[in-house]
C-alpha cells in the first residue's frame, strides 16, 4: 500500500504541467505563426499589395529586355486591356517575342500572371470611362497635374500614345499582332529591340515603324463600381517603374518622382 501510494504521488507530479523547455518550445512556435500571418497580411493589403504588383511588372521588364537582348529580336511586355474580361482586364501581363527580328511572328516567353487582387496597371488616359472601362475619383492626379500619376507607353516617336493592339495570349505557336483567331484580346505594350533600348510597339495601331520614348509604367489601387466600370483611387498609393530608352529601368516609390 505504501508503494502504491508513493507511485500514485509520482504520477500526479508528471502531469502537473509543462516543464519550462516545453513553454518556449510553444512560445517560438506561437510566435513564428503569428509573424507568417503578419507578412501574409502585409503581402495582401496595401501597400503591400500594390509594391508587390510594382515589382512584378518590373521583373516583367527586365525580362522582356533580356529575352530581346539572348534573342537578337524584339520582346514585348504585355498588359489585357480587355474591358470585356474583369478578371484580366489591367491586371494580367506576360512577355511575348519576336520569332525572328522582324518577322512579324511573335510567341509567348511566359505563361502569364495576375496582379494582386485590388491593383491595377493604370493606363495613360480615360476620356471616356463608360467606353474605356475605367475612371479616376476626382483627387486622382490627371493631365496638367504634377505629377500625372499615369503610366505613359507609345507606339513610336509621338505618332501614337496607345500602343494597344490584339493578340492571343498565350500563344502556344507563333502568331502575328492583331491576327484574327477569334480568340484575342486587347493589350498594351511595352517594347524592346535586340541592342536592349526602348522601341515602338509593333502593334498595327502605330503606324510608324520606328522611334522610341522615354517610358513609365503605374501601379495603384482601385475597384469595381456597382454600375460597372473600374474606379481608380488612393493615388497616394500607386507605385511605379521609370524606362530609359536604353531599356534600363527602377522602380519608384514616391508618386511625386513619377
């Protein structure tokens, strides 16, 4: 009776909690998880949201620039502008490249990729929201503001700021701009040549063939409107990537540099 109770004593003291080693064993994992969920938090929600779309439009870029330079051609930076689509319309990109320099066949150098949700690529110019598919909120800075918080892309030197054209992406074969599969959509480019500079899109819409501008591209929240249309807002917000026109690009955080 003696040992059993001694024995029983013991038990009771093996499970009268945690030894101090289990507590901080318990303590770095509660803390690891709630970093992860901190950073998720970040990584969804302004501004992180919007850096993160900042960055992968110009890794887009610099790969664009690179393919063109391996491939002695033309690559392109691609962005929807497909009102018709809200799920790509200004937020899914993907980089094409010239089969051969100047052959007019272009095929697709990567899959595609979605911005995060609630970021946008912000066009140029919207003077008609309804037919455009998008609008500005009135303290968005427009043309005459300084700075125009707007991405700026054109075809060639000046003769046309829309550098928009139609292509099936992503084209699994080569295919020319603009060609009618049935399929394609609306986009807005960004082109390179195979020295790495900034070149006119190739786009039947430009009708120029050569020239290049100094180009900049804009990230920046907005969303949907209950009657329809996209809405941009928080213009101090938006992000955004200078080109030179030798190709060489940064990234910019303040919209007043833009």
């Amino acid at each position: 009776m003696v040992y059993r109770r001694k024995q029983l004593r013991g038990q009771g003291r093996s499970k009268s909690g945690f030894t101090l080693l289990e507590m901080l064993v318990v303590l770095s994992i509660m803390i690891t998880l709630s970093t992860m969920g901190f950073v998720a938090y970040q990584a969804s929600s302004p501004p992180g949201a919007v850096n993160a779309a900042r960055n992968t439009l110009h890794g887009l870029l610099r790969f664009a620039r690179n393919q063109a330079i391996m491939q002695g051609s033309n690559a392109m930076l691609i962005i929807n502008y497909d009102s018709a689509d809200e799920e790509k319309f200004l937020r899914y990109a993907g980089v094409i490249v010239e089969e051969e320099y100047n052959s007019t066949n272009w095929k697709a150098a990567h899959s595609g990729v979605y911005l995060p949700k609630g970021v946008y690529f912000v066009p140029q110019s919207s003077e008609d929201a309804e037919t455009d598919g998008f609008g500005f909120d009135a303290l968005w800075p427009l043309a005459g503001a300084d700075p125009d918080v707007r991405s700026q892309y054109h075809c060639s030197n000046g003769v046309s700021t829309k550098a928009i054209g139609a292509i099936e992406y992503p084209v699994m074969s080569t295919v020319a701009l603009d060609a009618a599969t049935g399929e394609e959509q609306n986009w807005i480019g960004y082109q390179f040549g195979p020295d790495g500079r900034v070149k006119g899109v190739g786009f039947s819409v430009c009708s120029a063939a050569g020239g290049s501008q100094s180009n900049h591209l804009v990230v920046g929240l907005a969303r949907y409107e209950s009657g329809g249309g996209l809405l941009f807002e928080n213009s101090e917000q938006a992000k955004g990537v200078m080109l030179r026109l030798n190709g060489v690009s940064y990234a910019v955080d303040d919209p007043d540099a833009l």
